[in-house]
C-alpha cells in the first residue's frame, strides 16, 4: 500500500478516507488508534490514508482536487 495523504488529525483522514471510498478506491487508515495516546506523542504527524499502488494516480488526484476545494 502508498501514502497518499497526511491528514491533520483522525476526522480528516475519515473524511479523505471516506471521499476516496466513495469512488470506489479501497483503502486503509493508519494510525487511527494512536488518537488516544496524542497526550504521550506530538499531536500531528500519526493519521494517514493509504491505497494499493493500482489505485495511486486516482487517489492523489481526488485528494488535490479535495485540497484545492473542487469537490
């Protein structure tokens, strides 16, 4: 699986996750349980989306044009 994208927190990732899902684009979030360990860790840097190298291309133009706000 690719690193697709760095999300700012968990509910971002779900949101990006959720988006990618909805173009029928499988994919995975990691670091979805170090949420609760953020007062032991720097509070950034642990919610990431991942893709299957077949979906990459795809993924990464949704999340520009979700960046960019054209979705």
């Amino acid at each position: 699986m690719q690193l697709v994208f760095r999300a700012n927190n968990i509910l971002e990732a779900h949101i990006v996750a959720g988006m990618l899902k909805s173009h029928d684009i499988d994919c995975h979030l990691g670091g979805h349980y170090l949420q609760g360990a953020v007062g032991d860790l720097p509070a950034a840097d642990f919610a990431h989306v991942f893709v299957h190298e077949d979906d990459q291309a795809r993924a990464e133009a949704l999340i520009k044009d979700y960046e960019d706000g054209e979705l």
